[in-house]
C-alpha cells in the first residue's frame, strides 16, 4: 500500500505516519530479500496466468 501511494506522488515520510509504521521499519521491510516461498507463490501466479490467458481465460 506504502509503495503504491509513493509511486502517487505522496512523501514516504507522510504515507508511514497516516499507517501507522515506522519509516526505518518501512525502509527494512523494502530491504528484506525475498524468501524461498514466496518465490514459489509468484512463480506460480505467473504460471497460472499463463495458462489462463492460453485458454482464453476459461
């Protein structure tokens, strides 16, 4: 959500306050690599994406 609002245009500074986190938590969560499942998960988002669109998303 913090992402979308500062791609916005909205000051990260700002957009940590009305949310309630803090501005270094925010920084770390960005910083954080990404772990084994959750790239399994978008690996297979995207797989099944692609097999809908193949299938003219029946």
């Amino acid at each position: 959500m913090i992402d979308s609002l500062v791609d916005a245009g909205h000051p990260v500074k700002v957009c940590c306050r009305l949310l309630g986190v803090s501005s270094p938590g925010y920084y770390q969560y960005k910083a954080r690599t990404m772990s084994p499942t959750k790239m399994r998960r978008q690996w297979l988002t995207g797989l099944i994406r692609e097999v809908r669109d193949a299938s003219r998303q029946t």
